[in-house]
C-alpha cells in the first residue's frame, strides 16, 4: 500500500478512531470508578491495550512505529490530566518492551527512546504552563511537534520508509498529525455543544424565583450530566459576609433585596466581561451562591471577583433612596482542571477556599490551589459543606 496515503489518511483516520473510542469508554469508567485509584489502575490497563493496538496497526501497515505518543498526549490533554502525565512517563518502556518481542525499530537506540520519551514529557510540560496551555492552537502545535521529534529522534528506523513514496515521511507525519487533531476536534466541539444544549434545556425552567439565578436542583442536574464529560470548569463561591445582620437591622424584605441586587449587579458586570454562555450562578443556600466559570482561568475568574467587589463596595445596593446597604463577600476559586475534572471535588475545595476567606478576616478571595495542605484539611474539616 502507498506509504503517502497510509501515513496522511489511512492510518490517521485508524488512529483519531482509536482516540474517540478510548474517549467513550474513559467516560464510562469515570461513572464506574469514581476514586482515583481504581481509576488509574483500570485506565492504565485499558491504555497499554489500546497502545499495543495501535502499535500493532503501524506496524502491519507501514512496518514502523508512528503516532506512537498520541494516546498518552490526548489522554493527559482531553481527559484525564495526572492519569495521562503519568502515561505519559511510562509509554518509553513499553515501547522498549515492543522493540525486545518484535522486529521494530531495529536501528533505534534504547538510550534514544528513553531520551525521546524525556523529551516529549518536557515538550507537554511547556505547553501546559499557564501562558500557553488555555490557548486553543496550543494542542494542535504541541501534538504536531511531538511527531515530527519522535520522526527525528527515530530516523534510522523511519528513512527505511522514505524508499515507498516520493514525499517527505517527516512532512507526511506532521500533516498526518494536523489531519488527527483536526478530526478529533470536529468530534470534541460537536459533543461540547450537544452537552451545551442538555445543560440549556436544564437551566431553562429551574431559576430561584427571588434572585433569578439557577436554583439547587438545577446545579444537582448540571453536576450529573457534567460527570462524564470533561468541560474546563473554574468554580467560584460566594458568601455575602454578614447577611445576618442586614436581616436583623432591616427586616427579611429588604434582605431579599439585597440578595436580588446582588446577583444582578454580578450578572450585568460578568456579561460585561465575558458571554453569557460563559457563566452560570446558582443559589446554593441562603445567601451563598456558586458561580460555574467555562473556558476561563482561576486567574481571570479571581480577577472578576476581585474587580466586581471593588466594584460592589464602591457602588453598595441601593434599596430605596433612604436605605444604601454597604456589602461584601468572601469567595473560594478551584478549578476542575486540577482534580481530572471531578466537579464534585472541585466545588467542596472552592467551598473550603471560601470558608477560608470568611474565617480570616472575610471580604477577600481565596484560590484552594494557594492553600497549604495543613491549610487545606484543617478548613475541609471545619467546613460546612
């Protein structure tokens, strides 16, 4: 078979089919192994198949090795963050172990694997650093570039396949790369909406009738739903510091008040900011609310609070013309990324970051990635949620 059409759409189309379908099945084990653990050992297990499948495909169709790192890199990148790292270390020494049952990759160094192994690890590290790693042409450039330096880092092996077409084999590679990225991104944005549209038809009907933000059994819906999926979510928690006591000074109706010029002070100035689809705030009991944010930073999302409560403090809530209530509020920021997209866990650690604020002085934001861990269990402990 033409080396060209192999290595640009054949066994790419084998190869992005084969990254859909461990996307599929990791999505159901995430509903049957809900703790790390059994999570890593089912995953691990499940990713040296997959590896010797596609290992096996490049092997009959070309008779090398290529595309050997996209498991690992879709998996760290799409699906599961630490699970995927670590998979990703590891893929050199089953490759080592391919080269000592079979005839592939005769040429190539044990010395040069593992170092190509190094490099590739080093190459998904820098592009995860928090400059790079929220924009959108950052995967399809780190994936390309980790193929194109597996090719150089294995030419003695990979030249032998330079004889079966008059094309470049690294240049085929790299638009054989850009075609699986491509593909798997017209998949991936076409879940992302169908989800989009379940999470709509949710919210739809489900609004606190005071506040007009999402009530909890809309949050309880959305968080079942997202349980499969793998959207990028930074959750906020916003407690209003001393609501009490503008209840006891000014009577339960001015304190309803309050409440509703609160969400929508918040709602007018994120939409100021970002798209409406971008954001979501439910009421999460009395006068705590928990904010969703989508495709955003903890950088950015502790910047709008930041920003909303000088904002807030400069501008108070104007009930009638002789009441101006002056307000504050705590707030906790975690984000989903750091805990393989586990929103149950993101939620409780933004709650704890938000106890935090309250318990040490109040009217300030606390990012849970900045706590220590003594920090971090004393407050999970003595938290309410």
């Amino acid at each position: 078979m033409n080396a060209t059409i192999v290595l640009v759409l054949i066994l790419p189309i084998l190869v992005v089919s084969l990254v859909i379908t461990v996307d599929t099945v990791f999505r159901t084990l995430k509903q049957w192994f809900p703790n790390f653990e059994s999570q890593f050992f089912v995953i691990t297990f499940l990713y040296f198949v997959y590896l010797y499948i596609l290992l096996a495909l490049s092997t009959y169709l070309l008779g090398e090795i290529i595309y050997e790192y996209t498991l690992a890199l879709f998996i760290a990148h799409y699906f599961f963050k630490k699970i995927g790292k670590i998979l990703l270390a590891i893929t050199p020494i089953f490759i080592l172990f391919s080269v000592e049952t079979s005839s592939t990759l005769m040429d190539t160094s044990s010395q040069n694997i593992l170092l190509l192994g190094l490099l590739q690890f080093l190459l998904y590290w820098i592009f995860n650093l928090p400059i790079l790693k929220k924009k959108k042409w950052s995967f399809p450039i780190l994936f390309t570039l980790a193929t194109f330096l597996s090719i150089i880092f294995r030419w003695n092996d990979i030249q032998i396949l330079q004889g079966k077409t008059s094309a470049d084999i690294r240049l085929l590679a790299v638009l054989g790369s850009l075609f699986i990225v491509l593909v798997f991104n017209v998949y991936y944005t076409m879940r992302e909406k169908e989800v989009r549209h379940h999470r709509e038809a949710i919210l739809q009907s489900k609004k606190d009738l005071l506040t007009g933000s999402y009530n909890f059994t809309a949050l309880n819906e959305v968080i079942e739903l997202l349980k499969t999926e793998s959207p990028d979510i930074v959750v906020g928690m916003i407690d209003l510091d001393l609501f009490k006591s503008i209840n006891d000074k000014h009577g339960h109706l001015v304190g309803n008040v309050v409440l509703k010029e609160f969400i929508d002070l918040l709602r007018t100035y994120l939409l100021n900011k970002i798209v409406a689809t971008q954001f979501e705030i439910y009421r999460f009991g009395g006068e705590e609310f928990c904010l969703f944010f989508y495709d955003s930073s903890e950088k950015e999302v502790f910047s709008w609070l930041d920003d909303f409560s000088i904002h807030l403090k400069e501008q108070g809530i104007i009930v009638d013309e002789d009441v101006r209530i002056d307000l504050t509020f705590s707030a906790g920021i975690a984000s989903n990324d750091d805990y393989e997209k586990d929103l149950l866990t993101t939620i409780e650690r933004a709650d704890t970051a938000c106890y935090y604020s309250k318990e040490f002085g109040r009217k300030q934001i606390t990012l849970y990635e900045k706590l220590d861990n003594q920090t971090r269990k004393n407050q999970h402990l003595e938290g309410n949620f």
